[in-house]
C-alpha cells in the first residue's frame, strides 16, 4: 500500500472483513435501540423524561458514530484530522471548566505542542512524535511565564502540561495508528470495545450493582459494574481481535486477553480521572455538545489511558510494529532531506 493510499483511498475502505461487520453491526445496533425505546415507552415501562433522555443519548450516538467512523473509512488523513480536532475541542473544554482558557500564551502553547505530534503522526515520524512530548512540555513551561506574573505560575503550567498529556499526547496515538496498513479494524476494534465497555459497565452496574466503586470520585459507579464490564469487554474483545489480529504475532489467547483486559481496566481509570477533575472543579459535565452526554470530552474520557497502552503494546509484540514496514517521514523527507 503506497502512501497516498492509505491516506487518501477510500476504496479501500472495506477490504478487510472485520470493518465490514462492525460498520453492519452498529448499524444494527442503533436502530435496534431506537425501536426498542419507542417499544417500552409504548408499554409504559418508563416515563416521558426517561423516554426523552433515552432518545437524546441514541440520536447522540448516531452522530458520534457516523463522525468516528467516516474518517476511519475516507483514509489515514481524515484519521489524523479528526482526532487532531478532538484533542483540540476536548482541552478547549477542559481548559474553560479549569480557568486556564483565558491564559492566551498557555492555550497558544498547548495548541502549537499539539500541532507538531499531529504532524509528526501523519509524517510517520516515531523519533518527531516522541520527542514532541518533551518540546511540548518545555514549550509550555516557557509559554507560562508570559505574561510576568509569577504569581500562580506553578497552578496553570501544570494544568496545562496535564492537558496536553491528557488530549494532545493521548489521542494523538490513535493517529498514529493509522500509519499501519491495517488501521481500520484497529480502530474500530478499539473504538467498539471502548465504548461498549463503558455500556457494560452502566447495565452491570444498575443491574447488579450494590458497593460503590469509588463514591466520592463517581457516585454510580460500582464494583458490580466495574468487574462485570471487565469480563464481557475482554470476551468482546478478544473475539474481535481474533479476527483482526489472525495469523500475526499478536494471534495468541494471552495477547488478546491482556489486550481486552487493559481496554477495560484503563477504560474505566480514563473515566475515573475525568470524574475526579470534574469532581475537584464542582462540575457536573465537561460541557453540553451532545445532547444526554454532556461534553466530547465526558464521551471520549474513556480512550485517554486506552490509546498510549494499547498503542505500545501493539508496537512492542506486533511483528512489524505500528506500520514499520510502510514509508516513513512522507511529508518532512521532501522538504528536510
């Protein structure tokens, strides 16, 4: 596969299988839940403001998925575009609720540090993309002195390196993911056992749930649900990931079962540690972007810890590592070389 093809050919889109059935299968699923709302509601299960709030998050996820999964099938490039937008958007959020949107050199910084690992993702440049995180960091740790107020220096530094680690450093591995051939069922595998496992999770926990996980951090979470999220999203996972991964390095029951089990342990802490900032700052969501989840951020909380681990891991066992074996620095090679 040359390089413009896999940034730019979407016919390609549905060359591999797994891609195929899990496009077919949210499809399903959405309008699945859609019916079966409007079911219930009919039998006059629930109430006209859970009726409501039931449609809210279901129309939200139709255009969630529909955003997430376009770029995926476009190409690499609309890849690295739209979660480049996300980290942008998700500490936009983060840095209005934290009192640090008002710091122009900060938010300058933070978006310029971002900039370059987005570049460095999309060029296929390992040594640019892991060395940004520390330009980054010293980069905002300059940009904090401006303008001369030492006075609560340390405060809105550190909040600002938090936030590009948090959503610059993140999700910009998802991005770079896409420099392997095989990006799409990647993602997609990653971006459905994610999300569902925060499903797993709620309908464990009302279900079963009965000791609270973490009650001061994230009130309705329990362990019920914790634990119960774990096991399906690691069964889930490990059945997609068969397919994905078949025949590779990675094709080993303890490889897909560790992969599974990190998705939905480092899930649930991604969530938990947006639970406590919102928590620490007397707030309830991140922002109102999307009707019945609140901000991006408070939908997206979940894949900050899920991208790096899952990304290493891949990179440290997969034969080829992230796409090792493809063209490297195909943008920076013209003009630096």
């Amino acid at each position: 596969m040359t390089p413009w093809e896999r940034l730019f050919d979407a016919t390609l889109a549905f060359d591999h299988p797994v891609t195929q059935w899990a496009i077919a299968g949210i499809a399903v699923a959405l309008i699945t839940a859609s019916i079966f709302i409007r079911l219930i509601k009919q039998t006059g299960q629930i109430s006209d403001g859970t009726f409501s709030e039931l449609l809210n998050r279901t129309r939200s996820w139709y255009v969630l998925a529909a955003v997430l999964a376009l770029p995926i099938l476009l190409g690499a490039f609309w890849v690295c575009s739209f979660f480049f937008l996300l980290s942008l958007f998700c500490f936009r959020e983060y840095a209005r609720a934290a009192g640090l949107y008002f710091s122009w050199s900060l938010t300058l910084s933070v978006g310029a540090a971002t900039t370059l690992t987005y570049f460095a993702a999309l060029d296929h440049w390992m040594g640019l993309f892991t060395t940004s995180w520390v330009l980054g960091v010293y980069l905002i740790s300059i940009a904090g002195l401006f303008p001369d107020q030492p006075e609560g220096y340390l405060r809105r530094t550190s909040l600002a390196i938090l936030g590009y680690a948090l959503f610059g450093i993140s999700l910009a591995h998802l991005a770079f993911l896409a420099n392997n051939p095989n990006y799409r069922p990647i993602l997609l595998w990653i971006l459905l056992c994610t999300g569902l496992n925060d499903v797993f999770a709620y309908l464990c926990g009302r279900t079963l749930g009965r000791r609270k996980l973490m009650p001061r951090t994230s009130p309705n979470k329990t362990w019920a649900g914790a634990l119960g999220a774990v096991a399906l999203t690691s069964f889930l996972s490990m059945g997609i990931a068969y397919y994905v991964f078949r025949e590779s390095t990675l094709d080993r029951w303890l490889h897909l079962l560790s992969l599974g089990l990190l998705i939905s342990v480092l899930g649930q802490i991604g969530d938990l540690i947006v639970s406590a900032i919102k928590r620490d700052l007397a707030i309830k969501d991140m922002g109102s972007l999307l009707p019945g989840h609140g901000g991006l951020l408070d939908r997206f909380d979940s894949l900050l810890l899920v991208a790096p681990v899952v990304f290493h891991y891949l990179n440290y066992f997969m034969a080829d590592g992230i796409g090792e074996a493809q063209p490297t620095r195909i943008l920076s090679s013209q003009w630096l070389n």
